[in-house]
C-alpha cells in the first residue's frame, strides 16, 4: 500500500449522500439528514439522508417495478452475467478510494479494510457471476408418462439489512446472490456504516445494472429498517447484526405478509487450545488476531479462549505479548494493525463489560481503558480477562470490541461443555496435534464454523451460517443461492 497515495484519498472532502432510488440520487423526503462522525477523530465527516417510512416504500416500489417488468430477471444469464462481472472489475478499480472511504466512515485499519472489504466484495461479486449460468433446474423420477420438472426462480423482492463493521463484504454476501438470480433488491446500511454501500451502488449502475434493481435507503432501523421489515411487498428479509434486531424482524415478518426471514446474528466464539498445539507462539499471534483485528468487532471473533490448565499461565503471557505488539491507531497509517472502535457509544459498551467482568472476579491481565482519547477517536486498548467463568457476563454476552475471556478446562468432556455453554454457536478453533481430537471437537463443539489450527480465513467457497441464536441459513458458497430462489414444481401428463 502507498501512504501518500491513502493521505491523498483521506484529504478529499466527502459529499454528502441521499438515498438512491430508480437509478437517481434522492433526498429524504422531510428533508432531514444524519451526521456521519468518523471515529478515527470523532469529527463529523458529512451527512447521509435521515430516511423515513414513506422512502423506504418509494425504495420498495421501485424494486417491484423493476422485477415486475423483468428489466433485469427477464434478461439471459450471459448477460447478467456480464453486468455483476463488470461490476468487480470496476470495484477493484475503485479499490483504494473504497477501502479509504470505508475506513473514514468505520475505522477498521486500512490493510485489513483493503483486503475485506473491495477485495472481499469483488471476489464475491464475481463468485456469483460465474456460478448463475450454472445453476441448472432438475427432472424428478417420475412415471413414464409424467413429466415432472423443477424450476428455480427468483424470489422477487430481496430487503437486504447490512452492519457497520464490514458494509462492503458483508453487503455482497447479500448482493451477490440475490442479483444473480434475477431478484430486486432493497438495501438498508447501518447508519454508522452507510458511504461504502452507497458508492458500490453507483458503481453497479456504471456497470449497467437497470435503474430499480438495486435500491439504497439509508437512516435510522428504527424507521427505515422497520419499514423494509414490515412491508407487505418484501419477499425474502436478510440480516447481519445482533440478536435483538434479528428478533423484531422475525416479528416484524409475522406480522405483516410471513417474508422469509435469514439472519447471521452474534457469537461468542470459543477458540480452544490443547497443550499439544503444534505450535503454541504460533496460536497464541493467531488468536490475538482473531480477537483485536478490527477492534475485535468481527463477529466470528475468538472471543472466548479456552486454554488447557496445563499450559493456562504461559499461553496467556504468550497471547499477551503478541497482543501488546499490535499497533494500535489511526487506521488510515499503513502500519496500524488495530483501528478505531465504530462510535462512542460501542466504546462505552466495551469498557461497561470490562468492568462488569471485574465485578463478577475476572483479573484483567492488560488493557481494559480507552487510549489516544486527545485525537477526538475512539480507541480501546487490547484488553485480555482471566478467570472467566464459563457463566460469568463475559462469557455469555457478545461485546464486539477487543475483549478477551480466558477460562481454563482440564480435559477434552470439558473443553466441550463450555464451548457449548452459550446460546450462540456462529464460529470456533480447535489447537491441536491429535487428529482424533480435531475431528470430535468439529463434531461436538454445535457451531457453523470450526477452525482447525488456524482462526478466521475461510474464502467464499464454504459457507458461513450459524446454528442456536447465532441464526439461520448461510451466507458465502453455493448454498447461500437458496435462500433467493424458489422453487416451482411442473407436473405434466404427457
């Protein structure tokens, strides 16, 4: 990465931006607008459109319309295939700009921001465009003189609701899909987090994607996320976030017309390490990783250590110094390897759940406190706490910042119970050299995802789903398709 290059992006003042509707930029329709405060100094940046109810139904409308008169669905897959193609290509064009954008509007540190989110959502863009002219209907074993065919179509109206902590990359896991199969979508960003989706949709219309298809409502969930969630004209909702919001939108689907409902909702994911770790430094640098990358606000992050009683104390030291050699800093410096936290109120979060831990027992080994507060930013110290007990609050509760719960466990039974002790089950780690072991902890630790001596990395080739209140259905892969189509049964008598 060239600094001067990023000091120039970081320079460019940044316009302000309204919705984006039927291809054109629109203004709320009260006229209101939503500050946009970067928390690399806690400065206002610009301004978003402060959306309301009645511009989200304008926003859906627009998105029936469009599938309606199939200005998109109706076209071949070659040709489908050819606008979300060019559309990645012009995302990795726009790369750098992006990724700058994007870290001004959240903080996530810019080498990691650069890979995850343009490269993460060109690559998913493209996954997508390849695999849509691939995906093939199916005759069922019938009779002789039936002929029964399976089609797959799209679903119609996609809402599309998308978190603060990587917009771009978890955006396309939503987008990618969706529009590959034909369907309409509606876009809702997280009001912290709102400035990268809204450049990817203008360049999705540079690419040729028809005025309609795809949609951007930005303000507050409260409104506009209630809206999306209850209207009667929204065929499939899909979500990134917490467990409360998943909630209401499940509700919010029941009361209106029973859309199908996809969330990927919290975890507190359990990283465990066995004595036998074939290269215990090594786990120790990766699973600070796994927790202080991007201020810990991952929602796959290991935030849970469990470490074999026989090793507990060197392990802990061990992860503590890789932890205390992390930068931590202005996320737009090449050389920072943890950035800001996305506001102050998730600042203040972070640091009520460190001392609610204190108060339940647990020893903070380092960290725990605000840093570089005289930039205006909102930054947080790599905070590690021992002593954790398996239903202790920050064992049970995610903080989605740089924290850290370490509890000890003695044999294999137990390593499992307190993996398994907590009503989410998104992502875990198993460190070990026993193949045996790997094998039973995949199997009995109840989790979407489980790394084996590694944290965190898996590409978009497999999916990444959640079981428990972690949610349902799959982001990334083949099989997140399913959740945009569905399926039409052909019963002919020949």
């Amino acid at each position: 990465m060239d600094q001067g290059k990023i000091d120039i992006l970081r320079a460019r003042p940044v316009p302000a931006f309204s919705h984006l509707i039927e291809g054109q930029h629109v203004a709320a329709s009260d006229g209101a607008t939503l500050d946009v405060v970067s928390p690399i100094d806690g400065q206002v940046l610009t301004t978003v459109a402060r959306g309301t109810a009645a511009d989200m139904d304008t926003a859906i409308a627009s998105a029936r319309a469009a599938f309606e008169d199939r200005r998109w669905a109706g076209q071949p897959p070659a040709a489908r295939k050819k606008v979300l193609m060019k559309w990645a290509d012009l995302i990795e064009a726009n790369a750098l700009e992006l990724a700058v954008l994007g870290v001004r509007d959240n903080g996530t540190e810019i080498g990691m921001a650069l890979k995850a989110e343009p490269g993460s959502a060109a690559a998913t863009i493209r996954y997508y465009a390849e695999a849509l002219d691939k995906i093939y209907g199916e005759i069922a074993p019938t009779a002789g003189d039936i002929l029964g065919l399976i089609h797959k179509e799209p679903v119609g109206v996609v809402g599309a609701i998308v978190p603060w902590n990587f917009p771009m990359m978890i955006g396309a896991w939503k987008l990618g899909p969706a529009l590959a199969m034909g369907n309409s979508v509606v876009l809702k960003p997280a009001e912290t987090a709102s400035l990268t989706l809204l450049r990817l949709a203008e360049l999705a219309l540079e690419a040729g994607l028809p005025p309609g298809v795809l949609n951007v409502v930005t303000g507050e969930g409260a409104v506009v996320g209630q809206a999306l969630g209850l209207s009667m004209d929204v065929d499939v909702l899909v979500f990134t976030g917490s467990g409360a919001t998943g909630r209401r939108l499940m509700e919010y689907a029941a009361r209106s017309n029973m859309k199908r409902v996809y969330l990927e909702l919290g975890g507190k994911s359990p990283n465990i390490v066995f004595a036998d770790a074939p290269d215990l430094a090594e786990a120790a640098k990766v699973s600070a990783a796994g927790i202080f990358r991007n201020a810990g606000q991952v929602c796959v992050a290991g935030s849970r250590l469990l470490v074999e009683a026989a090793i507990h104390d060197e392990f802990v030291a061990e992860v503590a110094k890789a932890a205390q050699a992390m930068r931590v800093g202005d996320p737009l410096q090449v050389d920072t390897q943890i950035g800001a936290v996305n506001s102050d109120v998730q600042l203040a979060q972070n640091l009520r759940f460190v001392d609610t831990a204190q108060a339940e027992g647990g020893q903070v080994v380092i960290g725990g406190h605000r840093i570089l507060a005289e930039t205006g930013g909102y930054y947080m110290a790599p905070t590690i706490v021992t002593g954790v007990t398996p239903d202790a609050t920050l064992a049970q509760n995610e903080v989605f910042g740089p924290v850290l719960a370490v509890t000890p466990f003695a044999t294999d039974d137990e390593a499992v119970r307190i993996a398994n002790a907590t009503v989410y089950g998104l992502a875990g780690a198993v460190w070990t050299s026993t193949l045996g072991r790997a094998h039973r902890m995949i199997r009995d630790v109840r989790t979407g995802v489980m790394h084996v001596n590694t944290y965190g990395g898996a590409d978009g080739t497999v999916p990444l789903g959640g079981v428990g209140q972690s949610g349902n259905g799959s982001d990334k892969s083949l099989h997140a398709i399913d959740k945009y189509i569905n399926l039409k049964t052909a019963w002919i008598k020949l």
